[in-house]
C-alpha cells in the first residue's frame, strides 16, 4: 500500500455499505384511508366456551371409577386401541393410515372435535369387545390428506371408566372457583374471564388486520444485509424458545445453529421475514410522519422490565440492543394506537 501511495501519489477506498430502504406509499399516503375487515367469534361463543370451561371444572372434581356391568355410555373415559385402513375396491390394495391409529388412547366421550360418526359407532361396546366400522372423513377434516378418505377403523375397548361427580350446587363452588360462594357466581366469573379473552383477541385481530393492510400499501427494496439481520433474529429467538422448552444438549444445539440450519431457515421463511420488514419499516415511516412520540418515563419502564426478565432468565443481554428493540416495541404501540383511531374498521362474526 505503501509502495502504490509513492507511486500515484493517492490511495482509494471503495467502501459498501447499506444505506436505509426507501419507503413507497401505494397510493401516496395510503396508510390514512386504511380500511380493514375483522373477523370474530361472537358473544355466544364466549358464552358456549364459559359453559366448557364449567364442565371441565365440574369433571375435574369426579374420581373415575371402573365400569364392570355395562357398555360405553356419554360422558365415559374408555381407554381404545384404535387401528385404521383404507377401504379399497381390491382389499389387497388396502393400507394402514398411521396418523389414524393409536394404542392405549385415554378417549373421553365428551370432548367436542371427535370424527363425526366415531363416538356413534362405539356407544354400547364394553371392556375386552372389539368393534369395526367405516368411515368417511369429512372434506373439512384439519389433516388435508385424510380428507374425503374412506376408512375401515378397529377399535378394541381395553378398560373404561366412568366419573363419579358431585351435584353441581353450591356447595361445590369454592373447589370450581375460588371465592365463590354460589353456582351464579361461578357461572358469572367464568363469562367474565373468557370475555376478557375475547376481548383481547378482538384486540389482536384488529392489529393483526391492519398489519396486514399496511404492510401490502407500501414498496420497499430490502437490502440483503437487513433482510439476513432480521431472519437470524428470529430463528435466535425460536432457538431460545426451543432450548428453553426442550432442554438441547450441545450436539443438538449444535446442529441447529449450524450456517446450514440458519440458511435453510432463511429460505424457506423468505416471505415471512420479507413481510416482518416491510411492516417494521412502514410502523417507523409513520411514526415519523405523524410526530407521534413516547415518554422518557415509558422507555426507561419497559428497559427496566426487559432486563429484569432477561436477568430472570440468566440470559445474556446487551443493555443499548435492549433499548433498541424498547423504542421499536413502544414505536409499534403508538402506531397501532393511531391507526385504531384513524381507520375504518368493520367487525363482522362467523
């Protein structure tokens, strides 16, 4: 380098660097004519729900006993072996259907997503029977590949049991919910906190579609280098939530923070990240063309509150990436507040 500057008498540097994306309106300030539609359950949902949830507590209370004099009856608990085919026109070409199966399945005769005409087919079968039957799943049915498939299932009854509840009175209340007295009042705090739900899920919904309207009015080219910070935050933060709940050794560990396992999920999420940027820098465009501002008060709370459940966590942090991502949060809160306020938003149910 020396020997070149002596030479010429000057030296050049070629530098790259990333500049910040611009941001396109389509049209031009689209985000103050945002119209969304939001979809909800309605109140009788909320209702139905609350009356599950009694149930559930009510059936929580009642030891289960054996069935020894008679068949299976609604609101038994039997425990099945449950094999599944194909019913073809040539039997040879029958097959097993693995996700259909199961050995050992606690079943209980009450819960709601049973595959319609299962629980008919076995009502009256007693412990040590077997029972075979067919079945048409139906077109809705949550497995795509088994929708519309038409199975011969062979259920073989191995223990069944049945609850032994207590009257559903009064007297029950404080074990169903406590610091209740009467069965109104269970019923009542019970609809209270599944509103509460569902209240905080009409709130979510409505972010989630006006999110999603946002991010489709604006044109933005990413720049690769932003697009890769993004995607390795998240597959980081998945990564920790895996460790967390899975308990990875070093070797599994390892593998997962592998450059390969991060490129594969930098491919295969590629329109998810695209999505996560393209929102985040439409949220800080209007953050700032709408002067929308946050206290020093409120930053400094929510630092404090990161920091103190990283630190309950014993996880490692940076305490300026942790304002960093502060300001972000409360920039997305302030902007969701105005959009709320500003947009026209439509509630229909299902």
């Amino acid at each position: 380098m020396e020997k070149t500057y002596i030479s010429l008498n000057s030296l050049r540097y070629d530098v790259l660097v990333d500049v910040a994306p611009d941001i396109k309106w389509v049209p031009e300030n689209a985000y103050k004519n945002c119209k969304v539609v939001v979809e909800l359950a309605s109140d009788a949902d909320a209702q139905r729900i609350a009356e599950q949830e009694l149930k559930f507590r009510h059936k929580a209370l009642g030891p289960l006993q054996i069935v020894a004099d008679r068949g299976l009856q609604v609101g038994d608990v039997a425990v099945l072996d449950i094999s599944a085919m194909t019913i073809e026109q040539n039997e040879s070409n029958s097959k097993r259907i693995p996700a259909a199966e199961s050995r050992g399945f606690n079943f209980d005769t009450e819960v709601d997503n049973v595959l319609p005409g299962f629980l008919d087919s076995i009502i009256g079968i007693k412990c040590g029977e077997t029972k075979s039957f067919p079945i048409v799943f139906p077109e809705s049915w949550k497995q795509e590949d088994l929708r519309g498939v038409h199975v011969q299932f062979t259920v073989h009854c191995k223990e069944l049991f049945y609850r032994n509840l207590p009257e559903l009175n009064d007297s029950i209340a404080e074990k169903l919910v406590p610091g209740c007295t009467t069965i109104e009042e269970v019923k009542q705090a019970l609809w209270e906190r599944c509103h509460e739900v569902a209240q905080a899920a009409k709130e979510q919904a409505t972010d989630n579609a006006i999110l999603a309207q946002i991010q489709q009015m604006v044109e933005v080219d990413i720049p690769q280098s932003l697009f890769e910070e993004q995607g390795r935050h998240l597959y980081g933060a998945q990564l920790l939530e895996k460790q967390a709940n899975m308990k990875l050794n070093e070797q599994q560990l390892a593998a997962l923070s592998s450059p390969k396992a991060v490129n594969d999920f930098l491919q295969s999420q590629k329109a998810n990240i695209t999505n996560i940027i393209k929102q985040n820098l439409a949220i800080g465009d209007i953050f700032s063309r709408e002067n929308l501002q946050y206290s020093v008060e409120e930053l400094a709370k929510e630092v404090k509150n990161s920091i103190s459940v990283l630190k309950q966590n014993k996880q490692d942090y940076d305490e300026e990436r942790v304002k960093e991502q502060v300001r972000e949060v409360l920039e997305g809160a302030k902007v969701l507040e105005w959009l709320r306020e500003n947009a026209e938003i439509q509630y229909i149910t299902r």
